[in-house]
C-alpha cells in the first residue's frame, strides 16, 4: 500500500464509541470511513453520526466489500474476537475497540490468526498515542522523579444506579468496570513500570484484587495491587458505580508526577494537558497543548502500521505481546474476585471463538493403536495448564478441528479440573464421544494402590461425562505392592466395560512392567499393553517430578522395539530445551538446567539446530519428528498453552526423517 492512499476504514457497531472514532477518522491524516456495518439499519438518526458513510446491513456484508482495508470493532465486549477472527479470515486489517477480548488467552488467539493472514490487528486504546504519554514516558525514563516505587491509576464513573438492562449492568455482555474501563489503569501502570527500566511495558509479579460485584454479578468498583519485578508496586482501580479523581500519580524516590483525567489527555477535541512535577526542590508544571483529535492519533497509528507492512502496533501503541499481559492482569483480577460472566461457561460457549460449530477435521493423520478399535490420531492432546473451560476451548477446539481426536487427563490434573473441563467440552460441542479417543490416568502417589482406582475412576468418568475410558494408565507405580493386585485391579476395570481399549503404567519400570505381563499371561488376565514415560530426543537426567521415569536410553529402546507396546511419551519435546530458552550460557530456568543439562544432550540439540534448517523448520519440530521417527509404535503427548503453539507442534507431523538422520540426531 502506498504511502499517499488512504486506509478504507469500515466500522462495526454503530454506538457511541464508533461514533467518536469516527470523527478520529475524519481528522486523520491516514484514514478516510467508507461504510458502517448495522444489524438495524434504519434506524432513525444513524446516517447523522457517521456523515459520508454508507449505511451496510449485517457485518458479514461489510467484510465481504472488497473496497474495505481495515475494519473497527465497536461491538459489546462478547462479541470483539469473534468478529475480530472474521475480519481477519476475511483479509481485513483490524482495530478491535478494548477490551480486544474476554480474555488474554481469546486475544491471543486474534493476533495469531492476524500472524498467518499477513494483516494488522490491534487494541485501540487511544490514550497511548497521545504526545502527552509520549512526554510522561520521557519523563519516567529520564529519572525525573529519581527511582519509580509507587504507581496509582484509576478511571471510574457513576452511572448513579443500578440499571439492569444497560450493557454495564448486564452479565451477558460481560458488563463490570473491570473489562470496560480497567484496563486503562493496568495497561498505563505496565507501561510505565516498563518505562523505569527502559522498556516498552512489564509484566506484574503478583496481582491481588477487590470488588463489590452487585446484582448482575458484575463489578461496580473494584481495585487491585500489582507487584511488579523491579519491586514497583501499583495500585489501580476502575468503577460504573463511583465517581473517582481519575488521577494518575507516580511516586519516585526524588519526588512525584501527577496528571488530572488523563485519559482523555488535552481534551477529546483537542487542547492544553498538565503534567505536574513535585519535588523537594521545587515543583514544575508541563503544558502539553494539541489541536488535533484525541482518536485521530490512533487512527494514524493504525494507518502507519498498514503502510509500512506491520501486523501489530510499534511503541506506544499496545503489540500483541503488551496485549496479552495486559489483559492477563485482567484475567487475574478477576479470578481474584471470582468473576466469571456466564458467556463464559460451557452452558453458553458452545462454538469456537469464530462463532461457528465445531466440526472434525483431516489433516492431522490417524493410527491404529494396538488393543483400541478407534483410531488415534498421530499426537494426543494435553491440556492441564489451562485456568477455565473458556481458556482450554481454544485449544480443544482448533486441535478436533485440525482433526485430533486423541485426548490425555488424569485424575490429578489440577485436582480434577482438566477432567471437568473436556467433560463440559465433548458435551457443549457437536462431537461424536465415539470418534474420540479418551486416555485417562490415576492410582498418583501418595494414593498409589490398587484398591483406590476403582473410587478414582467413579470420580473420572463423571467428571468426564462418559462411562469409559479408551486407554487408561496407573499414573504411578508402587513396588511395595505386589505387581498382581495392579494387574486384578485394571482387568476387573476391562471387564466392567469401563476401559473398553488398553491399559497400562505411567512412570513404571521396565521390570514391572515384564512383570505385570507375566503374571497377567499366568493367570489369564488382561495384562498392560500401554506404557507413558518420558521419551525424547534429550534425556532427563533428572526426574522432573518424583517417581517420573523416562524410557530414552538405549535399553529401554531395546525394549520398546522388541515389546512394540506403545509408549504415550509425555514430555517429548524437551520442555524447552530445543527452544531459546535453553542455551550452554543461559542458567536461569532451573528446571530446564537441571533436567536437561548435559554435554550430550546439547550435542543432540546442536544437530537438532543444524536438522532443521536443512528441512525449513525450527529445532523444537525436529525433536518432535525424531520421537515420531521410531521403530516402535510412540504417541507423544503435547501441552501447547496456545493455539499458535498448537499449530506449530503438529506442522512437526508432517516432518519425515529418514533412519540415518535418526541415527545421525542421537550421535
């Protein structure tokens, strides 16, 4: 795009908001509004806000005109990512009015799909943009004020009282000062606990929050304290239900900085702001006088990231990274006051992010797994890591739709969450449970015997909304307990019709597991046909739990090879280790150092390096192909925390390596 063309801007959602952005377009330098997208389009006055604009019946109409560069969304907050996504799918460059989404994990999601359409996507907090936040940045950095210690912000209002069928009031549109105007407070603290150390924006510790949530369940005021990793501690604050100074002061070891309502800095229309310097010798004001529109310099930002080829915002506007943090701060002020709006909930999200159906796909291949009639897709699906049911949707979404349907929980994972939250999945979505794949694990220390997985599967198959597990694990091993009492205890499970595929031990030793079959061949039991131990390309050298046993080294590859029993290896990308954030000078990650730290393991690692830009990819997929590159039937089991990361582990799958580069990887 050159430089002299102006950026098409069409608008969905014709509130208020989208009417005051739109005056930021008029006054632009870059933008110029073509259309605005209504689901109401007559009704009356509409044409008045929005002048030279035409009038678009349905969002799906906007998105489709080809004369449209980049699109603003103006809609309640439930429904920012899914037009958001949309916008994006439809090669739009996007604007989305905050907060971007409900949450950072939802956010994260946008912007990855902006990565891979080539397209810019942002959060408009306009604010950022203003010469005056340029000037307090300055400020900051050039120790006016000595060494930041105490940041405060608010930004509350008084709607005064409670009115149920306002969007602030309403539970269904993710109602509550916390989404609508709390960010502003959190994402200026980050930014300018970033700014004491020369650095865009900073990520908070510790976040610890309060608030009076009322009849709708939505926060009225709350406020929270963050701690941040240069010890700066801030204290934010938003509100619908009261009036507050809407001061930001920032309180250093020389002296303190003080701006009145500084979120609308010199005025929505223009004029002068006040930046007030206090310090012991003497106190300063700085004018910061500007004729310009207050939204025009957002408008512009967008307008020059299109131009110069950019997907995301430059400083100060927000990337997708300061995004992400900051709406994990509101994630976490949240949880901290149990606010969860119902949208949310399995009950209510019941398509994916994009608004439409869950439905399987093809791409990641199949195998047949000896013992289970279904067949299972190549790489099997963890998701342990994830808060809410809302958060792992994401990934349980995009991995079925990718045409995954091979799934791992356990008993213990996060005390039963991980198996609620693909109970609620499998039921809320349109998924067959008989196409799916379903591992399950229990019988964890201290609770390792035989008599407890019976009671521990009771609690598994409800929490999992099933009456069967496909596949089945004794998570761990207990050598007090004679081998046999495990063996009974599992084929009593098979003959209930409550493990209708295989079983086996997670973390067991090739001993007992020849044990175990020995006895179960003896006394014509069903005896362990599965095995999940650690395997991968370095070996642990150091258990990463207690009573983890990896199956890397040379005699457990004898004995897989010669046992062809499948092993569901867990950890089977390093943990990191073929990332960047392991390295022969990097020491900062302890696990990853005393797990995974050895001269052989980094000689594996540097010929993972040197693999990958042979084949076009990145070490980490190399690890992950030369697991799936054995003589012997492994199903890794991956924890991507984001759908990104997701996509990027199974585009490993379709990595074929031959034997020699296989013997060439282990030395």
């Amino acid at each position: 795009m050159s430089s002299e063309q102006p950026i098409r801007w069409g608008i969905i959602g014709p509130g208020t908001i989208a009417r005051t952005f739109a005056e930021g377009i008029a006054q632009s330098a870059t933008g110029r509004l073509l259309a605005i997208a209504t689901r109401n389009p007559d009704k009356p006055g509409l044409g008045e806000g929005f002048p030279a604009a035409r009038i678009v019946k349905g969002y799906d109409t906007l998105l489709a005109d080809p004369a449209i560069d980049a699109v603003y969304i103006a809609t309640p907050h439930t429904s920012h990512a899914e037009w958001a996504v949309k916008a994006v799918r439809a090669g739009k460059h996007v604007l989305v009015e905050k907060p971007m989404a409900l949450s950072a994990f939802d956010a994260q999601s946008i912007f990855h799909e902006a990565t891979k359409a080539g397209v810019f996507a942002g959060e408009a907090y306009m604010y950022r943009f203003h010469p005056q936040t340029a000037r307090l940045v300055e400020l900051v950095r050039d120790g006016t004020i000595g060494e930041v210690r105490i940041i405060r912000s608010s930004f509350g209002f008084d709607m005064g009282g409670y009115s149920p069928e306002h969007r602030l009031f309403a539970n269904d549109l993710a109602g509550g000062g916390i989404l609508d105007v709390g960010g502003y407070p959190v994402s200026m603290v980050c930014m300018l606990a970033g700014a004491a150390e020369k650095k865009p924006f900073l990520e908070p510790l510790t976040v610890s929050g309060a608030a009076r949530l009322g009849p709708s369940g939505v926060d009225e005021w709350a406020s929270a304290v963050l701690k941040f990793p240069n010890d700066i501690v801030a204290e934010v604050s938003c509100s619908i239900m009261a009036q507050q100074d809407n001061m930001l002061r920032i309180i250093g070891s020389k002296g303190r900085i003080e701006v009145k309502d500084f979120w609308f800095a010199s005025g929505q229309q223009g004029g002068v702001g006040c930046i007030e310097i206090i310090r012991n010798d003497g106190q300063q004001a700085i004018k910061v006088e500007e004729k310009r529109h207050l939204y025009s310099f957002e408008v512009d930002a967008v307008g020059e990231a299109i131009r110069a080829g950019r997907t995301e915002f430059a400083f100060p506007g927000m990337n997708a990274e300061d995004t992400r943090a900051n709406l994990s701060v509101l994630d976490r002020w949240r949880a901290s006051i149990g606010l969860e709006y119902g949208i949310e909930t399995a009950a209510r999200r019941t398509t994916n992010l994009a608004g439409v159906a869950v439905v399987a796909g093809k791409n990641v291949l199949k195998r047949q797994i000896p013992g289970v009639a279904k067949p299972a897709s190549t790489v099997a699906l963890g998701f342990e890591f994830f808060p809410s049911f809302a958060s792992a949707s994401l990934t349980l979404d995009a991995f079925y739709e990718a045409g995954g349907n091979l799934f791992d929980t356990a008993f213990v994972y996060g005390a039963g969450r991980t198996e609620r939250i693909f109970g609620d999945w499998h039921t809320s979505r349109t998924v067959n449970r008989e196409d799916i794949v379903l591992i399950g694990k229990g019988a964890h220390s201290p609770l390792c015997y035989p008599d407890v997985i019976a009671r521990q599967l009771d609690q598994s198959l409800e929490r999992l909304k099933t009456d069967y597990v496909d596949v089945y694990f004794m998570h761990r091993d207990n050598p007090d307990i004679p081998v046999g009492e495990f063996v009974d205890a599992m084929d009593a499970e098979l003959r209930r019709g409550r493990i209708r595929g295989i079983f086996g031990g997670s973390n067991w030793t090739r001993e007992r597991m020849d044990e175990a079959i020995v006895y179960a061949e003896k006394n014509g039991k069903a005896g362990p046909a599965a095995l999940s131990n650690n395997f991968s390309l370095a070996q642990m050298l150091d258990p990463i739990w207690p009573g983890c046993v990896a199956a890397s080294d040379d005699c457990w590859k004898d004995w897989l090879k010669k046992r062809q029993i499948p092993n569901f290896a867990w950890s089977s990308q390093g943990r990191g280790f073929f990332t960047d954030r392991a390295g022969r000078d990097k020491h900062d990650n302890e696990e990853i150092v005393r797990v995974w730290y050895s001269g052989r393991n980094f000689e594996r690692r540097d010929r993972a390096i040197e693999l990958a830009k042979k084949h076009g990819c990145s070490p980490i997929h190399i690890a992950l192909a030369y697991v799936i590159a054995q003589p012997f039937p492994i199903i890794p089991l991956i924890g991507p925390r984001t759908v990104a990361e997701l996509e990027d582990s199974l585009s490993a799958i379709q990595i074929a390596l031959a034997p020699e580069e296989v013997r060439w990887l282990e030395g």
